[in-house]
C-alpha cells in the first residue's frame, strides 16, 4: 500500500492535478470543502489518474486540513510517484 501526501485546494474552477509543492502532490478540485465533498472529489480524480478503483483510494489523515495523507491499495510509493512526473 503505498502513500501520497497531497494539498488539496477546494472551490477552484476546475479539477485539476497541478504537480509537485515540495513532497506534496497539489490538487485543485471545484468541490467546496464542506461535507466531504472535496475529499470525494480528490478520490475521484485520482481514482481515473491512477486507474484504481476509489475503493482503492483511502484518505488517512487530514479529512478536515488541506492537507492529507492518502492510502493507494495495490500501489507503492514509486509507482504513484512515476505517475505523476
């Protein structure tokens, strides 16, 4: 099971996966941060950027923080990262 911090920026005008900011993965999502919708927002486009199932994809940490820690089932911390070079 591999690991991928990210930095999630809600209520952008697109979901985008923008890159690297530092050891961090910056996502932008149009989900608004409250009810978890933009947590599902970043399962979601990361399920269709690493082909998994969102099953696959576990927030860990930071359910409330920009800031998060997310599980990938099936994947290490290599392979994730190669996606995303």
């Amino acid at each position: 099971m591999g690991r991928l911090n990210v930095k999630v920026v809600p209520g952008s005008s697109r979901d985008q996966i923008v890159g690297w900011l530092g050891d961090a993965l910056k996502i932008k999502v149009t989900a608004p941060p409250e009810k978890g919708r933009a947590n599902k927002a970043v399962v979601e486009l990361l399920s269709m950027k690493l082909s998994v199932n969102t099953d696959d994809i576990e927030i860990v940490s930071g359910h409330s923080s920009p800031s998060k820690v997310i599980a990938i089932t099936g994947m290490d911390d290599e392979t994730i990262k190669k996606v995303f070079e």
